[in-house]
C-alpha cells in the first residue's frame, strides 16, 4: 500500500503542474492527501460519489474521479475545476496514482518473496515460479547485508535506506524483524569482498550522517543462485552477532573473517562451562587482576615474543618472566608454550562468550 507521505507528495507535485487544488479521499471518507485544507470540505460530496455508478462526475465546481486497484475501488480523486481541460487533467492525475498503485502493490509482493526467501519459507518449486512472475533473476551474483543500529522513532533505518538506496530495482531492502535491516544486493561479475566492504562503509556512513547511533554492519559470503540467498543471510546473521562478542572494536564485519570465533559460538554452554573448569579449575579470567589481563592480552598481541612484550609494557624482562612463571603456577598453563598459549586463548574466548550470553538473558 501506499504511504499518505508519497501520496501527498504526488498531489503537490501534481499541483505545481496543473495550478489546480487537489485532494485524494479513501473509501472511508478520510481525507488522506490535501494541496490546501479547502479541499477537506468536498469529502462528503467523494463518499456519496462511491456509491454512484460513474466513473467520473461534476460536482460543486470539481471533478470526482475513481481511482481502482485490481478492479476494486481504492481512493476518489477530487480536482477543483470544471471543463474538459479540468477533466483532462484529472484523468491524467488519476492515471499517475493509478499507476504508483501498481508499482507500489509489485514492491510489497517483492519484499513479501524476499523475506520469505530469506526466511527458509518457500519450497524450491516456488522459489523460480514467483521469481519469474515477479521478474527476479535467479542466477545471478548476490550477498546479504545485515545493519544494525539504535532504534529511534524519528530515525528508521529501514526507510533512510530504501530512501538513499532503495531506487536500484536489483537490490532488496527489507526486514525480518525490529532488529535488523537487511540488504540483499546484487553483485557484479567483478565485484570482490573488498567492493562489498566499500558498499558496507556507505551504508554506516550515511547512518552516521543521519544520527544512528551504534550503527554495526556485516556481511555473508557471495552465493550465485536466488535459493542460496538464505544462506548468506545467516552468515551475515551470525557474523553480526560473533563480531559483538569477539570483534567488539570493528563495526563492518564478515562472515569470513569470523575464524575460530564462528566454532565457539556454535557450542553449547554447559560444554563451554565444562571446558573452563577443566582448564582454569574453578578459577576463570575474570578472577585476574588487571596487571596480568594486560600482560596476557599483550603477550598475544606480540605473538609471545618475551623481549618485545616487556619493551612494550615498559617493564624488565624478568618481571615479565615472574609474571608469566606465577601465571603457571595458577592455572598450570605456560604462555610460553605454543601449544598452552593456543588453549589458554581460546578458554579466554570461550569465557567472553558465555559472558555475553549471559548478559542477554537479562
């Protein structure tokens, strides 16, 4: 359906072309688009207009027109003025309306075939029958794109991108909740995961731009078919969700770039649970002063490079040797083991993620 923001932008454009006061009045007599609020008292006069069998009538110095959907009556048009110029101009102004009704009722069914596409809910069979109707092509490049930002009611993500982007006919725009918005774009035959970064930092530029606050973007991986959409949705899906936990720093995530953290997502809590008591025997990361979380987190950053470690930590090589000695007696693990830091640096991910599964149970 149509919004009453673009109808009544149709009717003052409409206005500034023919000169003459216009008004569109729905089968329930509400007025719901006006070029001058002198045109509200003719509502009355539209509502007893539907009932007749006319198409088009004169009345009080305007002309009624009716504008059908799909052989059903949708809205009554009235324009001021009479005479066959008038009439002439408003056939013309019913045409246009008419027309966005048509435009408008493919877009809803395109975005009603997407989100079931998106959704797992069509069989295959359904998938290229409504694709053909709806004059999808089925087999050409496209990735899922997934934003997330603060909701607000006077800034909707939703209508800022299908405002700035929505006008190319080969992309899709939509929601699946009222979370996330989702963009499927189609790709060209060159296009890279780089280009697809590029296109990422557009759309989170211009929500910046529009006040959007925590605005988070993340892609799936390119699939070449209508029907694997689906997946590359629910890569971006738990792309965005993994990079809150594990990339909390990056705002433009991909599914590709998720590594091990994509694993640790997948298991379940009490086994994530089980893993840490083994490892940490009852005493987790959360129990480390601070002085040794910094240590540990830049003893990876350094790849357990010792001598570059302590230069930048400003501090004695032997002082970082009794850190690391005290942190093995503790937890029985030495960092500067390969094989210990490995495990050591995933129970440290295996932790943030049950943190942040916890969190959102409360």
């Amino acid at each position: 359906m149509i919004s009453n923001q673009v109808l009544q932008s149709t009717i003052e454009g409409l206005k500034s072309i023919t000169r003459a006061e216009l008004c569109i009045v729905d089968i329930d007599g509400k007025v719901i688009a006006s070029s001058s609020p002198k045109m509200d008292e003719y509502a009355t006069q539209a509502t007893e207009f539907i009932s007749s069998p006319a198409d088009s009538q004169e009345l009080s110095g305007c002309q009624f027109f009716k504008i059908f959907d799909d052989g059903g009556l949708e809205y009554v048009l009235v324009i001021s003025g009479s005479g066959e110029g008038t009439y002439t101009m408003g056939k013309m102004a019913s045409f246009q309306i008419q027309t966005l009704l048509v435009a408008y009722k493919e877009r809803f069914d395109k975005d009603n075939f997407i989100k079931n596409l998106l959704l797992d809910n069509l069989l295959l069979v359904d998938i290229f029958s409504r694709a053909k109707k709806l004059h999808i092509q089925a087999d050409v490049r496209r990735v899922a794109i997934t934003i997330e930002g603060s909701l607000d009611k006077d800034n909707n993500i939703l209508e800022i991108m299908r405002i700035n982007f929505g006008s190319n006919n080969k992309d899709f725009i939509t929601a699946v909740d009222e979370k996330d918005v989702i963009v499927v774009k189609e790709l060209a035959d060159t296009d890279t995961e780089a280009d697809i970064q590029k296109f990422c930092v557009s759309y989170k530029e211009l929500l910046d731009k529009e006040g959007i606050e925590g605005v988070r973007v993340s892609f799936g991986t390119i699939v070449k078919e209508l029907k694997e959409v689906s997946r590359s949705y629910k890569e971006a899906k738990m792309a965005l969700d993994v990079g809150k936990i594990f990339f909390d720093n990056r705002s433009i995530i991909a599914y590709s770039e998720l590594g091990i953290g994509r694993l640790i997502y997948q298991l379940p809590i009490p086994l994530c649970k089980l893993f840490i008591k083994e490892i940490f025997d009852g005493k987790g990361p959360d129990d480390f002063d601070e002085e040794t979380l910094v240590t540990i987190t830049k003893f990876f950053e350094n790849s357990l490079n010792v001598s570059e470690t302590s230069r930048q930590l400003f501090i004695h090589r032997n002082t970082l040797v009794y850190r690391l000695d005290k942190l093995q007696k503790t937890t029985g693990l030495d960092l500067r083991v390969f094989e210990d830091a490995i495990t050591f640096k995933i129970a440290l991910m295996v932790v943030k993620y049950m943190n942040y599964m916890e969190s959102l149970e409360y």
